[in-house]
C-alpha cells in the first residue's frame, strides 16, 4: 500500500515538473514584415542670393571710320605773266592750295588763268580755257590743255610764245621738271596757232624773261 501511494506521488511530482517547463515555439511560417522605409523630408530648395552686380567699366566706343578729309596744305610757287607791252615775262610769287584732288603742278599753271594783281602784267589765255590734267614723270611734265583753246586763242607769234613760255618756266620752277609736253583733249597737238611746234617737249624758255 505504501509502495502504491509513493509511485502515486512521484508520478505527480514528475507531471508536475513536466508542466512546468516553458511550451517549444513551432517555427512561424509568416514571412517577417518588411521595414518601413520613410521618405526623407522634402527641405525647401535654398536658391543661392544672387551676387550684387558690380559695375562693367565703361568701353569705349568701337571707332568709326571717320569720314574722309581733304587734306590741304598750302604753298607759295612762282609763275609767270606776259607784261602789258608783250615785251617778256615777268615772275611774281602766288600762293596756292594743295589738296587731295589738285596737285601743286596743277594749281601752278591754273593761276595763269587768273587775271593778275598786278598793273603791269596780263594774262595770255582766253577766258573759259582750262587744264583738263597736269602729270609729272621723268622730268617731263606733259599738260592737257582743254580743247576749246584751239578756236578761242587768237595771238599772234609772240603771243603763242608768251602763253607756251608762261607755262613752261612756271612748271621748271619745281625742281624735278626739265621739259615740258603739251597736248590738247588728250592729243598731240603739232602747234596751237601755227607759230610754235609743239609736237617735241619745250624746254625752259629763259630768255623770254630777260
């Protein structure tokens, strides 16, 4: 009977301790929960302030082509007039302007058109005659008298002598002329009024002014 109770008993301690032991968890078949991933907070976009502008130094302006100026200059030159007597030819001193367009040769020999300041002198050339171009090469000047010159010019010997001589020793005043070449509108010419030729450069003519 005691051997009973005693196997009673400890069949209880022992279901009692088995009760008492903490239950196995079964491995769990639900997939673990993915974490959470918060989204960054949205800062506000700081714009950079922009930089206070600084004055751009002053350019100058591009230069503009200036307009083309005539460049005049002035000299004094000699020419020469028939006295009032037709004995010779008499040298004075005139002043002319040179510029881009009239060349010194040129405006030499235009005064010879000019009725001259003083009592004594004339001028040999018929009004209205002119020089259509006056050019310088070698020593030779050659002059292109316009040809009106050919019908309007009425002197005789001595005055085709003076109006060729005062042309001639104005133009071999400069330097650089020897001889000097005479064509009218452009052509060569054998002699204006039949008294000199004309057809061969003329040389200074001194003694016309003696």
């Amino acid at each position: 009977m005691k051997k009973i109770l005693m196997s009673a008993m400890l069949a209880l301690l022992m279901l009692t301790a088995g009760c008492d032991k903490p239950p196995v968890d079964e491995p769990s078949t639900t997939p673990p929960a993915k974490p959470v991933q918060t989204q960054p907070e949205d800062k506000p976009e700081v714009k950079p302030e922009p930089k206070p502008e600084t004055e751009k130094p002053m350019q100058p302006e591009e230069n503009k082509p200036a307009k083309h100026e005539k460049k005049e200059q002035s000299m004094t030159v000699k020419v020469y007039y028939p006295d009032d007597s037709g004995m010779r030819l008499v040298e004075v001193e005139r002043e002319i302007i040179v510029d881009d367009s009239v060349d010194k040769y040129t405006a030499a020999v235009e005064t010879l058109l000019e009725e001259p300041e003083e009592e004594n002198l004339t001028t040999i050339f018929p009004k209205h005659t002119g020089f259509r171009k006056v050019t310088v090469e070698n020593g030779l000047a050659t002059v292109d008298i316009d040809g009106s010159i050919l019908k309007s010019f009425v002197g005789g010997s001595t005055g085709e002598e003076f109006l060729i001589g005062s042309v001639v020793d104005t133009l071999t005043n400069f330097p650089e002329v020897k001889r000097v070449k005479f064509l009218v509108n452009g052509q060569e010419v054998e002699t204006l009024s039949g008294h000199m030729d004309l057809s061969i450069p003329i040389e200074r003519m001194e003694r016309l002014t003696k």
